[in-house]
C-alpha cells in the first residue's frame, strides 16, 4: 500500500555546493514547514553536512535532508522516484542541476565520458524516471544554458534533436560519444567543446519529454522546462571566465528559477522551452561557437 503525503516534496541533484545548494536554500525558504527539501550529491559527507548546514540557516522552513545520489547510475535515479512514490505518493519539485566540472586545460575529447554521463545520461534518467511519479500542479525543471539552443550546432546535426524523442535524443548522444572516441567527431560536425553538444542535447530531451506530455500537463498545471540561470560565479564556471565582474552569485542566480518554481500559473509559452529570466528562447535560435572561444555562455 502506497502512503500518500500532501506535503511537498522537492528534489535537487548536485546540490552540495554552488548553484545547486542555492537552489536548496531557496526551497527551503519559500516551502512550508512540512515541506521536505532533499538536497543530493555523490559524496556522503559533503551531503550530511551541507543538508544540516542549510537546515540552520536563518530562514529555512521546510524540512532538509541529504541522500547520496549518483546521477549517472540510472538504476539508483529510479530506486529513488520509486521510494518517494511509495513514501510519499510521488514529488513536486525536481531541479536537475548535476554537472561534470571541466577545466579550460583539460582534454575535452579524454574528459568526455565523464561529462556526457553527468550531463545527458543523468537527464534522460532523471526525466524517465521522475516524470512518471511527478505530482499535478508539478514542476520539474533541467538547469542548461543559453548553448542549448538548436542553432549553436553545425547545420549538418540539427535534424538529429529537432523534433526527436528521447531515445532518439539519447542515440544522438551516443553517436556523439562514439564519433568522439573514434576521432571522427570533427569532420561529422560536431565541436570539439563538449559544452555545446550536452546542453543542445539536454534541451532536447526536455523538449522531447514535454512534447508527449503536454496537454495533460497543462490542464494540470504542471511545468517541465529546461532553464538557463545564465553567468554564475562558482568554482565550475569561474576559470572559464575573462570577466566574471557581471556574473551572479549562486543565490542571485537561483531566485529567477525560483520564481518559476513556485509562480502561480503555468505560461504555455515556457512549457517544454528553454527559459532565462522568465522568457523562452527560441530553439532554432543561435550561432556554432569559434572552437578558440571556449568562454563559458550563461
């Protein structure tokens, strides 16, 4: 028998630290007291202490508790959706947030398993497995970039995201790892910067997710969208920066997703689109980047 909770949940990936436990902060703040806040990361200690760190913060009032969770064992993402199904009827709030941190030294090509694991298997995960037992009136939101548009791509390789389903979003990604493995990555079109390719490919997926769901979705007030927090100040992004002077701190970047999160009304407009500061982007939109510019985008 399934014990079903009124309560909100929420669930954040990648959330020990920077951007991710911004997000946390900010639940944590705006839900109510018998709200709970999951806070997840990889490394049990980091995850205990943060989740007890957020829970003393002046302000919090929703409940916060850490769980270990590798995003890229896609086993352990639906152990999770189906546990807070059985515990508490489902979940209300899912932020994407996991990221591989790359170095501007670093080979892209040595790094890309890693990257792209993180990056898109953990989405297709996620989004298989928490669609399915995420609440009406649900948001559910994968943290990408402004990159993400279709655009940013060699004209060669759009027919491979637009207007695809998730496995064939999921078989781009992986001809994409292979084409990188075999060296022939370049001369089919795609670029060397593995940034670009992850998030066109993330978008994709949520496009692909919410393409299937949207009607029922939007009869029930329920919102999956990919977002773009744009330039923020973490340990992930800053060494990719010449001038981070404009960029956000985590908490500023954190409350135009949050409004977002909690606004009252779905706007069909954001539904299954990339958004940044409350507007979609346009998907066709975007131009490929010059292999030497590998300054990180918001």
């Amino acid at each position: 028998m399934e014990c079903v909770n009124t309560s909100r949940i929420a669930l954040v990936t990648g959330a020990n630290q920077g951007l991710g436990r911004a997000f946390v902060e900010g639940l944590a703040a705006r839900m109510q007291p018998d709200d709970l806040v999951l806070l997840t990361g990889r490394n049990d200690q980091r995850v205990t202490d943060a989740a007890r760190e957020v829970g003393l913060l002046a302000g919090t009032r929703a409940r916060v508790e850490g769980r270990v969770l590798d995003v890229t064992d896609s086993e352990a993402v639906a152990r999770l959706a189906d546990d807070l199904r059985a515990r508490h009827g489902g979940v209300d709030i899912v932020v994407s947030n996991a990221v591989a941190r790359l170095l501007p030294e670093e080979s892209q090509a040595e790094r890309a398993d890693e990257f792209i694991d993180v990056s898109n298997t953990a989405t297709h995960s996620i989004l298989r497995a928490f669609g399915p037992v995420l609440r009406p009136g649900g948001r559910m939101l994968v943290v990408a970039s402004s990159l993400g548009t279709l655009g940013h791509l060699d004209a060669r390789l759009h027919h491979l995201f637009d207007g695809a389903n998730l496995d064939q979003v999921e078989y781009a990604v992986e001809s994409w790892r292979s084409a990188v493995h075999h060296r022939t990555a370049q001369e089919a079109g795609w670029p060397i910067w593995l940034n670009v390719p992850s998030k066109v490919a993330q978008v994709a997926a949520v496009r692909a997710v919410a393409a299937e769901r949207r009607e029922h979705d939007l009869a029930t007030d329920t919102l999956i969208a990919a977002v773009c927090p744009g330039m923020v100040d973490t340990a992930t992004s800053r060494p990719w920066f010449s001038d981070y002077s404009q960029a956000q701190s985590p908490a500023q970047a954190a409350e135009a997703v949050l409004d977002l999160v909690f606004s009252d009304h779905v706007d069909p407009a954001l539904y299954g689109e990339l958004v940044r500061s409350g507007k979609a982007l346009d998907w066709h939109d975007g131009t490929p980047p010059v292999e030497q510019d590998r300054l990180v985008t918001p």
